[in-house]
C-alpha cells in the first residue's frame, strides 16, 4: 500500500530516527515496553484454554500491539536507528489497506480478503514446505504441490544446491539457485494447468540480489507473484531488507512481512508473543509496505508452534487482528513431528482449526520443525487446509474448535519435545508422478476420517 | 549468610544488590574456590531453569549480567586462588554468527550461557567472514571457533572456515563447534568440525567436555 511519497519518507527514518547501540535495543527498549504494556493491559495466558473467546482481552492485545509498535518502532542494524511511526500515520496505514488483493494473473488469479473470527468464508490457503530440499527433487516437490485442489498460493521449497554446487548466501551460486527455482515453479505451473497461479517466491534468494535478480514478468516473479521480507527476530531490520522493500515496491509485486516471534526468547511467554503478532502485523504493513503478513511464531526450543503456548497467542493475536483491522496474515504451521507419522498430521489440523477459527488464512505446513531436507510434504498441508474449509463452512465456533484442539493436544503435546522426525519426500511420494505413496494416503484418511468423527465437518 | 544472599540476587538477576554484596564480601576472608563453584553452581541452575522455559531470555539475560559484574567486582581477589581462576576459565571462544547471516539470538544465547559458566567469550556478532573467526582466534589464542548458523544458505561458511584453518596449517590448533537451527550432526561430521551443539543449553558441557578429552 505503500506510496512513494510513504516509502521515503519512512526510508529517510533510518537514517535520522532516534539512535541507539544494538545491544541496547532489545534488552533496554523492546522486552521493558513488552512487559509494560502486558501489564498495563492486563493480558494474562489461560494453560487451560487454547481458544479464549474474550473479546476485551482480543481488544487489550491489540492496543498493547499497537502501543508496542509506536513506541519501539524497527530498529536497522546497519544505521543504528529506530524507525518510528506516529498515532496518526499508523492509522491511515490502516485506513489505506483495501482489506482485499487479487493475486495470481488469468483464470488462475484469487481475491484474497480479511476474514473475520468465526468467519465461514474459508481462509486464504497457502502451501508450502518450508524446508530446503534436494536439487533433483525441488521440480518434483513443486508439482506435487501445485497439483493440490485447495492450493490458493504455494511457496516452494528452497534449494540447496544448484547444478551440483552447495549454494551459499550472496554469492553467485545463489543467484544461479534463485534463476533454478524460477524455472520449476513456472513449468511446474504450467505443466500441472495453472499457469497464472499465485507464487510467494523464491525462497531460495536470502540475500537481495538473488532475490532482484528474478524480477522478471516473461520467466521470473511476476508483479501478480510475491516476495517476502523478513524482520529480525525481534523488530529489526537491515538494508538488504530494506533494498528488498523498495524494489518490491518499484517493481510492484506483493509484499509480506515474513516474522518469528519467539516464545522463551525476548518475547517472554505467551502474552508477549501475543502482543508481537499483532505488533509486527503494523510493522509489516506501515514499514514494508506489506499488503499481508506471514507469522510463524515458535518456541524457543522445539521450534514448532503446535502446543498450547504457541495456539494461545495465535489464537488471541488472530482475534484481536480480525476484530480491529482489515489486513491480511496467514499463520504458518510449524510442527514437531515429521511426514507419514500420525503425528505431524494431528498437529497441522489443529494448527489449522485453531488458526481459522480466529480469523487467520493459512500457510501449511514447516513439518519437523523446519530443521531437515526434504522432510515436508503436500499432504500434511492437505489435510490442515481441508480442516481450514470445513471449520469454516460449517460456522465452527471457538467453543467447539477449543474442544477439538484440547482433544488434538491430548494425543500429541505429550511427545513434543520427541516427536518423530519422520520420512523424506521421496520416501512417502513417488517422485516421477509427484503422487503420495498408498501408505502415506492411507495414514492421512485416517486421521481425517478420525477429525470427522472429531465433528469436524468435511466437504468431500 | 552473603554467599547464599549473592546467590539468590544472581538468581533473581538483582545487579545492584548482587553488586553490593559482592563488594562486601571482598572485605571478608573467602574461600575463594568455594565462592566460585557456588557462583558457577548457581548459574547452572538458572541456566537449566532457562532450558526449561521456567524462565525467559530477559531472566537469563539479566542473571548473566549481574554474574559478569560480580566477576568483575570479585576477580582480583578470585585470581589470587589457582582453583579459583581454574573454575572460570573452562576455555576462550571466538564466537559468532557466519558470514551473510544476520541472525544472532541463538549465538547471543550460546554467549550467555558459557560466559555464566566460566568461559571467556570473544562475540564477533553476526555476518562475520570466515577469515575474521581465525584471525580473532589466533589473536585471542582461543580454544574454540564457534560458528552458528541459521539459514541453509550460509551453513557453508561453516565449511569454509574449517577449509580455510586446514588451508593455512591451523586445523588442530582450535576445536571448531557448530550450531543454529538447520544445522545436525550429519551436516558436523561432512564438514569437519569438532562439535555439534544442538542447543545453546547444551554447549557449556559438550564443550567442557570436548577440551578435557585427551586429543
């Protein structure tokens, strides 16, 4: 949403915004006001319950989220500064957001709109595995992706090798791997019948260049694609970042603001992530000019989002989001377990129901924790994103989504800190067809055969 | 009486108090290898509490900051005491995160728990060359380079300063640990390194217990 006129004069912040030493900045200004603001706004976690349904304390999370931005603002560790926002330039940010994109290009573009707590419109359903993945499996791994139904936009896993070479950041083996990714996604695409589908790419560029070097809208990104950008863990930039935000914003592509809050970290418990969602989705939206946000916030040391001091802040921060704005914002399931266990599927419909429920769209699904090569599948995607549909097409209400996810918890919290790593792509799919394995189908209709009985409601 | 009170003013990441007692204690007769294990001893503890998310980063942050400052407040009297001085220094490290990296809070963690655990700890920050971990290693005559890493992309940094201490005749000079999240001991042993620290909890003893091993 971002102007120009916007753009520099936030730009122009990081090189004359209030100074301050980075090892100051998150122990002296970001934890304090966190903590100052939980309290001064009286947020406290319930263990007990995964899907409150206070509506003032959906409000309180939002004023604390809001209060935290203002006052903490991002602070870019090449300048030294805080870029910092008024009252009255966050508000006409949020003014501004049309609360809807078209995304994708032809018969393959979506409307992508806010959704409300309770909504029965179906969340705005992103794929992805999140991983890094083998060369000679990433074209295989796109397609196996792209062939899903509910598919609204994919994100592809990233390389990790081009042309037999490790890629390493910045260099030229990473604009060769970020040209590579490209290529498969669009004839992937294009092989499956969608040609015009919505990308978020490449994951494979983590540094500016690679990620300039395929703007293109014959072969690369296209200006209906997006990129996304991240902010450092927590609430700070850089300008490889920031040269991201103003090329995207040249180039006219979407942007999303990529962010991690951490439970146990600066963030504090529960409540602090709580709070940082909704801040960053400011952020986001105010300082990279991101028509959505993209959160994965996780914990400290599984590094998923599946237990219940994880589901707690999504749940709240999604409420207090769909309640006082129109932005949009995927959450994105980080699970323990890996593919073909039981396990990762539990996980990734309950991260899926808890997140749709309180108004999030959805981006499925980091299996093992994001940690392996070639540990994630379409089909635990499939199934949080067929549970997305049906929560919402039946009116699930929170009261009876916290029941399921309690019921959920109960078979997997246990083994968090051990969950079962699972199989590797090509163990659970056939790689020439990109279809999955009669073992691994048969695993994941059993489990949704089990959500059915659960109540969840399934289409088809 | 003061010990226990340090004690629990470190556990409670009480600076000013921990501060006060400390400066008392230096005007009364120690057992300085005493006072030091129990000081270490308690760090431990809250570095297990931290382990647990019994406690967050801040607490931990703030409990490292005050052992620091007490170290500081204590060290002349402390160094007096072989046993003492033994106790903390369990090995120098230059640490920091690799080259075109910019993300830090697990090394930051790594730094707070083996400096709260008797290492002394040379922190290069993040986005560091490989050729920067060797010199400062060679400057600080360091025991260990421990580089983390969180992306895929930048995990070869790691190798590339494993290649580059072979490549100048240095490789058994210094005990190379790795870690950050897409980082496992698969990716340690191709690449040569010495250790792998799956969390930033588990580095003071895998490392305490790498340099006691007989090379």
């Amino acid at each position: 949403m971002s102007t120009p006129y916007r753009l520099w004069e936030i730009q122009k912040r990081s090189n004359d915004g209030p100074q301050c030493d980075e090892d100051d900045f998150l122990p002296k200004i970001f934890t304090p006001k966190l903590k100052q603001v939980v309290k001064k706004y009286g947020i406290q976690w319930d263990r007990k319950t995964v899907l409150p349904t206070d509506e003032d304390l959906a409000d309180r999370v939002w004023l604390a989220g809001w209060e935290l931005f203002r006052d903490v603002g991002l602070y870019n560790t090449d300048t030294h500064r805080m870029i910092r926002l008024s009252d009255a330039e966050i508000k006409e940010a949020l003014y501004m957001h049309p609360g809807q994109y078209w995304v994708g290009a032809g018969k393959d573009a979506v409307l992508w709109k806010h959704r409300q707590i309770e909504d029965r419109n179906p969340p705005f359903c992103i794929f992805s595995p999140d991983c890094t993945c083998s060369e000679e499996l990433h074209y295989s791994m796109c397609v196996a992706f792209l062939k899903e139904p509910l598919l609204d936009g994919f994100c592809a896993p990233i390389l990790e090798d081009t042309m037999g070479m490790k890629i390493r950041s910045a260099s030229p083996f990473e604009i060769n791997g970020c040209t590579q990714h490209i290529y498969n996604l669009r004839l992937a695409a294009k092989q499956v019948g969608r040609p015009g589908v919505f990308f978020v790419a490449v994951g494979t560029a983590e540094h500016d260049t690679g990620q300039i070097a395929v703007s293109n809208n014959e072969w690369g990104v296209r200006t209906t694609d997006s990129r996304i950008i991240g902010t450092l863990t927590e609430f700070k930039t850089a300008d490889t970042l920031l040269n991201r935000v103003v090329h995207c914003a040249q180039y006219g592509c979407y942007v999303g603001n990529l962010t991690g809050p951490i439970y146990g970290g600066w963030c504090g418990g529960a409540e602090g992530v709580a709070v940082t969602l909704v801040a960053y989705s400011l952020n986001g939206l105010c300082i990279y000019g991101a028509v959505y946000n993209q959160h994965f916030p996780f914990h400290l040391n599984w590094g998923s989002n599946t237990t219940r001091e994880l589901l707690w802040p999504i749940a709240v921060a999604g409420q207090a989001l769909g309640r006082n704005s129109r932005l949009l914002y995927t959450s994105n399931g980080f699970s323990n377990a890996g593919p073909m266990t039981e396990m990762v599927f539990y996980e990734t419909a309950c991260h899926a129901l808890v997140s749709t429920v309180t108004s999030w769209d959805l981006w499925e699904m980091a299996s093992a924790r994001n940690k392996y090569r070639n540990r994630a599948t379409p089909l635990e995607a499939r199934l949080g994103m067929e549970v997305g549909h049906a929560v919402a097409q039946q009116g699930m209400t929170r009261q009876e989504a916290n029941d399921i996810a309690l019921k959920l918890l109960a078979k997997y919290e246990h083994m968090a800190a051990n969950a079962p790593m699972g199989k590797e792509y090509q163990e659970c799919y056939d790689v020439p067809t990109a279809l999955p394995t009669q073992e691994h189908f048969d695993m994941y209709r059993r489990v949704k055969d089990e959500l059915a009985n659960m109540g969840v409601t399934f289409p088809y | 009486m003061s010990l226990e009170r340090l004690c629990q003013a470190l556990e409670e990441g009480a600076q000013e108090e921990a501060e006060r007692i400390a400066k008392d204690l230096l005007n009364q007769k120690i057992d300085s290898k005493a006072t030091v294990d129990r000081l270490v001893a308690t760090m431990q503890k809250v570095g297990d509490r931290f382990a647990r998310l019994e406690i967050f980063l801040p607490e931990m942050m703030m409990s490292g900051q005050t052992m620091a400052s007490v170290m500081q407040i204590l060290g002349p009297k402390i160094s007096q005491s072989a046993g003492a001085a033994a106790a903390l220094m369990k090995g120098k490290v230059v640490l920091g995160t690799v080259k075109g990296d910019l993300h830090e809070i697990g090394k930051n963690i790594v730094k707070l728990m083996l400096e709260a655990t008797g290492f002394e700890v040379k922190d290069l920050g993040y986005d560091v060359d490989p050729l920067a971990f060797i010199k400062e290693a060679e400057a600080l005559k360091a025991d260990f380079i421990a580089a983390s890493a969180l992306m895929t992309t930048t995990m070869p940094h790691q190798k590339e300063i494993i290649d580059l201490l072979k490549d100048k005749g240095l490789r058994g000079k210094y005990k190379v640990v790795i870690g950050g999240a897409p980082t496992t001991q698969e990716w340690a042993e191709k690449i040569g390194a010495d250790l792998y620290c799956y969390d930033a909890g588990s580095a003071p003893r895998l490392m305490a217990q790498l340099i006691a091993k007989p090379s």
